[in-house]
C-alpha cells in the first residue's frame, strides 16, 4: 500500500496533510510526498518539529483617557509575554526558531482593550527541545498575565515532529526525478519569469534552475514544518520538490501563487506527477526495496518509540485561520 500526500500548485504550495491518527497508517508500506518550490531537488530533506499556539488575555474594559485605573489592558498582556519571549531567545538552542504575530490588540486607542490574541509558532530540529521551549513560552505567558492584572489561557493549534529521513527510498526519488528532468519555459513563460524576478530584486530569472535537477545530498538544513513529519514517524516516507514557481522565489509569497497558477506550475506538477507514479511502480516491482527501507524507517525510529502528538489530544485545528 502506498498513498502519496501533495498540494496544488495553484494553493501556494502548503504542503500540508492532515495530523496522523494512531491506527490511520497500519496498513500502510510506504508514503511519497511531494511539495511545490523554486528548483527541482530529490535530496534528503528535513524539517522542524513545530508547536503552535493562540494566547488569549483578558482584562477590563475602560475609557483610557477618563477612567484608566479602572481598566486592565489584555494587550498590556500580550506585549509583556511578547517582552519576555524576546528575552528569552538569548537563551534557547541558536537553531530554535519563535515567531508570533498579534492576531488581536482591541479596536480603539481610547479603549482600554478587555482582549487580546497572540498566535506564536516554537520550531526546532528536535521535538523535545520544542517541547521544553513551548512549556518555557506557557510560563511567560502565565507571568504577563499575573504582572498585568489580567488572565490567560490559550489554544494549542498545531505540533509536528521533526522529519525522519529515509535514504533507501531517497536516491530511488532522486534518480526518477533525475530521469523525469526539469521544465523548458516557453516565449511567454520567460517573459512572465523576468518580470517576477524583478519583484524579486534579479534583473532576470536563473531558468536553469527550473530545467536541471539538484545534485543528490545527504546533509540538509530544516528550515519550515510539516506534518509530513508526523507521517515519517508512523511509515517510511520519501518526498521532493519540483520548481512550480519561477526560480528564486520564496515560499509563502505573491510571486509563488502568481506562477503556481500559471502553465509553469502546471509543469512542474507534471514533473511531480511522473516522479511519484516511477517511484511507485519501482516499490510495487521490487519487494526488498520495500524490506530494505522499513528497516531502515525501523532502526532510526527505534525500537522503543511511541507516537505522542504535539498537538495533545484536541481534533485538528482546521479552522486555525479564524
């Protein structure tokens, strides 16, 4: 059994699947995944382990100008937690990455808010330094809340694992992607790629880029998460990436939906498409292929791992944008 996990290119590219339920993947051998980008790239790949949350303030409130003293600022809260997160950085694992915006600061500076949200993400290559990180994140939170006379409590939205790569299946990826081969651009497809390269700061884009395939590594930096990741730890998983935007364009930008819904992500789709249905019929083929890489997925997961979601035990937030 082999089921394949994938995002539109005209999406955006989230690469996002739905969080592994235990039991979900049992009767499964193998899971190939693919995620859009800026270059063709079958290498080994990582990504963080991620927990999420919304922390939600809430205080009373007043006329700021009339009546402050009977006011209790929320956003009071949310800029001491935020304070004290930024202190804290000089103290976590230099590879640790936190990002938060405030999703809700009150409606009118005359106002005393009574509430305020702030969505923050803690990542790490290790999801137990994630988890450590996090609980340190919850104790702030609770300190700004006691410091500003108000209360908190918040909503845990996402948490994956770290990525378990599996080489087996990784150079097996490669040498399809390698015998797929990139995209040509069009007349048109290259007029519309210089034009982003500009927004881009390039003078033009680098389309060889989007035509070659990267050479093979074993070694990669995480940058983002994926629950991908969560799917590695449960099955052998082997994903990619093929250049659906134009060369040197970053994920999450205008410029990567603008060409995802063009025929250059199209391409590039195709090019996933190829790549995904060689590897499966190589694993349908070949038996110890299979073998091979579930011992590998076996002895790096090891023998005494058992799968605790990050994200507790709530349903999937799959209202999170709300």
């Amino acid at each position: 059994t082999i089921r394949f996990y994938g995002t539109p290119a005209e999406e955006g590219g989230s690469g996002k699947v739905y969080m592994v339920r235990e039991g979900l993947f049992n009767d499964v051998d193998i899971a190939l995944h693919w995620h859009p980008g800026s270059q063709n790239a079958a290498s080994a790949g990582a990504a963080l382990a991620n927990k999420s949350a919304k922390f939600r303030f809430h205080g009373i409130s007043a006329h700021a100008a009339g009546s402050p003293e009977k006011g209790r600022s929320a956003l009071d809260g949310v800029e001491a937690m935020n304070l004290m997160i930024n202190m804290m950085r000089e103290h976590i694992p230099q590879e640790a990455r936190i990002h938060y915006v405030i999703t809700a600061g009150g409606k009118a500076p005359n106002v005393v808010p009574d509430f305020a949200e702030v969505y923050y993400y803690a990542r790490h290559n290790r999801r137990d330094v994630v988890i450590d990180i996090f609980d340190r994140m919850v104790k702030a939170a609770e300190g700004a809340a006691l410091g500003t006379g108000t209360t908190m409590d918040y909503e845990m939205i996402g948490g994956t694992h770290e990525l378990l790569p599996n080489l087996t299946l990784q150079k097996v990826m490669h040498d399809n992607l390698s015998e797929v081969g990139g995209i040509e651009y069009t007349a048109e497809e290259k007029e519309f790629a210089d034009k982003i390269a500009v927004t881009l700061g390039q003078e033009k884009a680098d389309l060889a880029t989007a035509k070659n395939v990267q050479p093979y590594k074993t070694e990669a930096r995480a940058y983002g998460s994926t629950d991908v990741g969560d799917v590695s730890f449960t099955v052998p998983t082997v994903g990619f990436g093929t250049a659906t935007w134009v060369p040197g364009t970053p994920a999450h930008s205008w410029q990567a939906v603008a060409a995802g819904g063009t025929s250059i992500g199209r391409k590039g789709m195709m090019v996933a498409a190829k790549t995904l249905t060689k590897t499966a019929i190589d694993l349908f083929k070949d038996k110890k292929l299979v073998e091979t890489a579930k011992a590998e997925f076996l002895e790096k997961r090891g023998a005494d791992f058992k799968y605790i979601p990050l994200l507790g035990d709530r349903a999937p937030a799959l209202d999170y944008r709300k």
